[in-house]
C-alpha cells in the first residue's frame, strides 16, 4: 500500500528541523523588526547613514529611470496634445501659468522694494544657485512627502537649503549623501514656511497637509482678509528661504486663513534649483546640529 502524501512532520526529523529552523528565522525577523522601530521612533536620524548610503547607490540607476520617465512623458504629451487642444495650445497654456508665477514674484519684489528703499536705498537680488539637479524620485503612496535630488555633498548642497523649480518652491534639503539628498517638500506636515499675499505683504505660516496642498494660517487674526486665487510668496522670515519665491495660490477660505494650492509639483518637475540660505546666521539657531550624514 503506498503511503500516504499527507503525511504529518513528526515522522520525518528532516520535517522537524526545517519546521523549527522556519520558526526561528521567522523569530528573529520579527525581533529584528521591532528592533529596528523602536531605534527609529526614538532617534530618527539613527539610520541616516544607511538611508544616504542607499541612495548614493541607486542614484544612478534612478536618475536614468528618471530621465526615461521624462522623455516617456514628454512624447505622451505631445500625442495628447496633437488628438486634444493642440501641441502649441499645450505649449501656451504651460507658458501662461509660468508666466502667471513670475507675474507674482514681480509683484512681490516690487513691493519689497519699495519698502527697502524707502528705509536703504537698496534691492534684493536673486542668489545664485548652489547646484541645478534633477528630480531623481519622490514619494507617492507615503504620508510623508519626500523627494531625492541627483546631487549631494560633491556639489556643494548642505541640509537646510531651499531647492526650487520654475514655477515656485518645493522645499528643503533634509539629508545629503556624497551624490545625492533627500528633501523635505512644503507639502510634508513637518514643513513650515513664513510666507506673505504677494499683493499687500499680510503675513502669514504656510504648513503642510500631506495631499499636495498648504494650509495658510495668518499671524494677525480677525476679519480674514483672503480671497480665493491670491498668490503666496516666501517672507524670508527665519533665515532659510529667500524672500519673494513663489509657493502657492489660495484655492479654499477657512476660519483662520486658508487652504492653497503648492505651484511647484516634484511629479511634474525635471530639474531643480538648490540656492543658499538666505541668512545662514538665523538658519543655524533654526536647525539643530546635523549627524556625519547631514541629516535633520
């Protein structure tokens, strides 16, 4: 009679020893797990390292992917564009809504201007950038909003730089790696930005929701004096991002403020502007010391 094929593992002690080596691996994983959390809730920088390292690696790999990506989408976009409105309707609508975010930082510098010469006789000027990059990744499906650049400590960016596209501002350098670092979006809930209506100067704290857009919260309440479509720049407030960049536009009225629309879009952007601090004296009283790794 042939044996049965269901047969149990105390008959075979081969059975045994896979099926107690099987829990033990599983053991240890799951205490290496927990491990491993308890590290990164308590310090959250313990494993910067590791991270910078990572993404050192797959640096080049992800910027080639990223390109691939680009020129994917780009040849998508014009096939849209030609069965839809248009390759040149395409093209118009892109340089009106640049158009429209210099329109606002003109204003914005205007209106500083005339504050500054009213007390200095002098202007602002725009800084020069510290490195251009591309846009490498950023995160989708997280809570937290994060993107990588394809340059680190090798070309000069240091934790706490603001990094910039064509249209607005997108954020800050959070880590660095020798060739590449991580950034903290506006959009992130831990992001906090001093900005001001690019029209009047009414101050105000743009925080992150997580989903893409800001909230606005002004400094002086009361009446709210907000309408839907104004326009939001940075103040230069706190010493990290340089007055007058573009950041968002008011898309919905709340009690004490508002919600906006962020107008840099990592999803959309290729590369990116890193820029130095505007004051790196009130930078360094903001951040704390970083880690050997530039991490925050």
């Amino acid at each position: 009679m042939a044996p049965s094929s269901n047969r149990r593992p105390g008959s075979s002690r081969r059975a045994q020893y896979s099926t107690f080596l099987g829990y033990v691996i599983a053991f240890l994983g799951v205490a290496a797990g927990v491990a491993v959390l308890l590290i990164s809730s308590g310090n959250p920088g313990a494993f910067s390292t590791l991270r910078s390292g990572a993404t050192d690696l797959v640096a080049p790999a992800s910027e080639a992917a990223a390109a691939s990506r680009s020129e994917g989408r780009g040849v998508w976009s014009a096939l849209q564009g030609y069965f839809t409105y248009g390759v040149r309707v395409a093209r118009n609508e892109q340089e009106l809504a640049l158009a429209r975010v210099r329109l606002a930082e003109a204003e914005a510098l205007k209106e500083e201007n005339r504050r500054l010469k009213a007390l200095l006789d002098l202007k602002d000027s725009e800084p020069q950038p510290v490195a251009v990059a591309r846009l490498i990744g950023s995160t989708a499906a997280s809570t937290r909003r994060f993107a990588f650049l394809g340059a680190g400590r090798n070309k000069g960016v240091a934790v706490g730089m603001p990094v910039r596209s064509p249209l607005g501002l997108i954020g800050r350098v959070l880590e660095t790696g020798e060739r590449s670092a991580r950034v903290l979006l506006i959009t992130d809930t831990e992001s906090v930005v001093p900005v001001r209506r690019a029209s009047d100067g009414i101050p105000a704290f743009a925080t992150g929701r997580g989903d893409g857009t800001l909230q606005l919260r002004l400094i002086n309440l009361g009446t709210n004096p907000l309408k839907v479509g104004d326009a939001f720049v940075t103040s230069g407030s706190g010493g990290l991002y340089w007055p007058g960049t573009a950041i968002a536009v008011v898309t919905r009225l709340t009690r004490d403020g508002a919600i906006a629309r962020a107008l840099g879009d990592p999803g959309n952007t290729e590369f990116v502007q890193v820029q130095p601090l505007w004051d790196e004296g009130a930078a360094a009283q903001q951040l704390p010391a970083p880690a050997s790794t530039g991490a925050q």
